[in-house]
C-alpha cells in the first residue's frame, strides 16, 4: 500500500475518531439535561415521569441526581 494512501487512511481517522468524542460529548449533554428535567417534572406529574425511565407507577425510586446536587434537583 502506498505512503500516501496510508496517510490518507490514518488523517480519516483520526478525523472520525474526533467525531465520534464530539457526538459522545453531545449524548452525555443531551442525558444531562433530561435527567434535570425529569427531575424537575418528578414533583408535578410522578407517574409520567415512571413511565419514561421504565419504573412502576407509585414505587418510591430516589431522585435521579448525575453530576450535580441534590438542591438542583428539588
């Protein structure tokens, strides 16, 4: 395989792999702002809120708090 091919080849990925830490960084973001708004919504409508994270209606599940205090979660 020629040098320039495989150069070609390594700058592709190293460009993907920048891509992929950005949509990664992107995901986590995107779960952090649903974690603090299901928090939010936790207080005014409990069992919506059971039904998007898979609990049963009604069962005592603490708040869920990711990266940050329990105050913001209240």
């Amino acid at each position: 395989m020629s040098q320039t091919i495989i150069n070609s080849l390594k700058s592709q990925n190293a460009f993907l792999q920048a891509e992929v830490e950005r949509f990664a960084a992107a995901v986590d973001n995107l779960s952090q702002q649903l974690a603090d708004a299901l928090n939010r919504l936790k207080p005014h409508d409990p069992d919506f809120v059971a039904a998007m994270v898979g609990e049963e209606p009604g069962e005592k599940v603490p708040v869920v708090i990711v990266d940050g205090d329990a105050d913001d979660a209240e």
